[in-house]
C-alpha cells in the first residue's frame, strides 16, 4: 500500500478533476488520492467514479450529503486515511491552484524531519501569488500577519490549504475540538500542531489562481477568520485522549 494519501474535497469541479488526479497519478513515487465529494450538482462524482475503474486501488471518493465546510472533509478524510496505513497525509485543492509537482517538496520536508510541511504563498516576506486582484493578496498576507500578531503562531502563511502532515501529528490532535470549517480551520490545525510540539516548516510555492470553475471563497469565510482567531488566542489545546 502507498504511504502518501493526497486528499481533494471537491464542490462543482469537472473541469478540473480528471486533469488534477491523473497529474497527482503521473508524479514520481506512488501516491493515493481520496475525493471528498460535497454532492455536486455538475457530475463530479461521476467522473471520479469513472476514472476508479482505471486506478483501482488507488484512487477513492468519500460522497456527502452537501456542503458542509472545507475543515469537516478535510478531517472525514483525516479519519479515513488514519483507518489505514498512510504516513504521509496531504491536502490540496482540485483547482490547480497548488501545483501537483510541490507534493514531491513537501514530502521530502517531511520525510527529512518535518512533522507538517506547508506549501506557503508568502515565507521569506515574498508573495508568491499568481492571477489575483491585489486586493485579494494584501487581505490573505495581512490575514497571516494578524494570525502572528494575535496568536503568536509563527508561520508566515496561516491560511495555507497545501499541506502535509505525518501520520503521528493526526494521530495526536483531537478532532473533537477542531471547531472551524472555513480558513480558520487551516489557521487552528496549525496552531494546535504548534502549540502540540511539533516541527512545522514552510516550503515556498507560487499559488495560481484557479482557471477554471468557480471560487468557493465567501465573506463568511473571512469573518470567521477574523472572529476566529480571537477565540484561538484563548483556546487551551489538548492532545487527543489515549484509548
């Protein structure tokens, strides 16, 4: 079984789906790819379906109901790939946003030490963002600096959804107690694995925005950020119980 599970939730994305999983399938080194499919009214999970018949064994879909926020599939898929064998878990978009080639660097960030690896837009004070207005990219950098500010969190790219985590980092954070679904659920993953002791790097990526299909991005995504960190500042983070 591969060590490396690359999870994708996807909501309305046939025009990029069969292109991003057959680009993760054609990358050195074996990787797995599970879809956690939000009930996407333009046939999504049809095409992913289709293409299991070509990558048995290799290639998964979790179906939900509906659209229940990025962090919930994110630990679906969490819980998933820990029933298994997986060492090395990922999150990517389906929009080519991050680059499929960069799972290979954060692997290897992993693999020589680093217990969660960040694809990160903006380490080293550089913004490495491609096709967004520029009100969009002072937002998301100055986003990440208020994270520093109020939480201490020091990661220069917060809100980053390109990531790796080793198996033992799930293994240890409570899921329970992840409470947001929009970006500040990245921002409490990182900071409970912080805060949990753990070694926590940033590679640099150039993050392009999506050419097809439509942005999830919403207001409410943003306020929960910024109401959210707050409460983070104030969280009192626990590893997770031992049975």
């Amino acid at each position: 079984m591969a060590e490396k599970l690359v999870i994708i939730p996807t909501y309305n994305e046939k025009e990029n789906i069969e292109k991003i999983i057959r680009k993760v399938f054609s990358l050195e080194g074996e990787f797995h790819v599970l879809i956690i499919e939000d009930n996407s009214p333009d046939g999504t999970a049809g095409i992913v379906k289709r293409l299991m018949k070509e990558f048995p064994g290799k290639l998964f879909i979790e179906e939900r109901k509906g659209k229940l926020g990025l962090g919930t599939a994110y630990i679906h898929g969490f819980r998933w790939a820990l029933e298994r064998d997986y060492q090395y878990i990922f999150e990517m978009d389906a929009d080519f946003s991050h680059n499929p080639d960069d799972l290979l660097r954060l692997y290897d960030a992993c693999k020589n030490g680093a217990d969660v690896a960040i694809g990160s837009r903006y380490v080293g004070g550089v913004v490495n963002v491609v096709n967004w207005p520029m009100g969009r990219v002072l937002m998301s950098y100055f986003a990440s600096k208020y994270v520093r500010v109020i939480t201490g969190l020091r990661v220069a790219d917060s809100t980053a959804g390109f990531v790796c985590y080793t198996r033992k980092v799930l293994e240890t954070i409570w899921f329970d107690k992840i409470k947001f679904v929009g970006y500040a659920f990245q921002i409490e993953m990182k900071l409970t694995a912080t805060k949990l002791g753990f070694k926590v790097v940033e590679v640099p990526i150039v993050f392009t925005d999506r050419k097809e299909g439509t942005s999830k991005m919403s207001s409410g995504i943003f306020k929960e950020a910024i109401i959210g960190v707050i409460k983070l500042r104030f969280k009192n983070i626990k590893p997770k119980p031992e049975k």
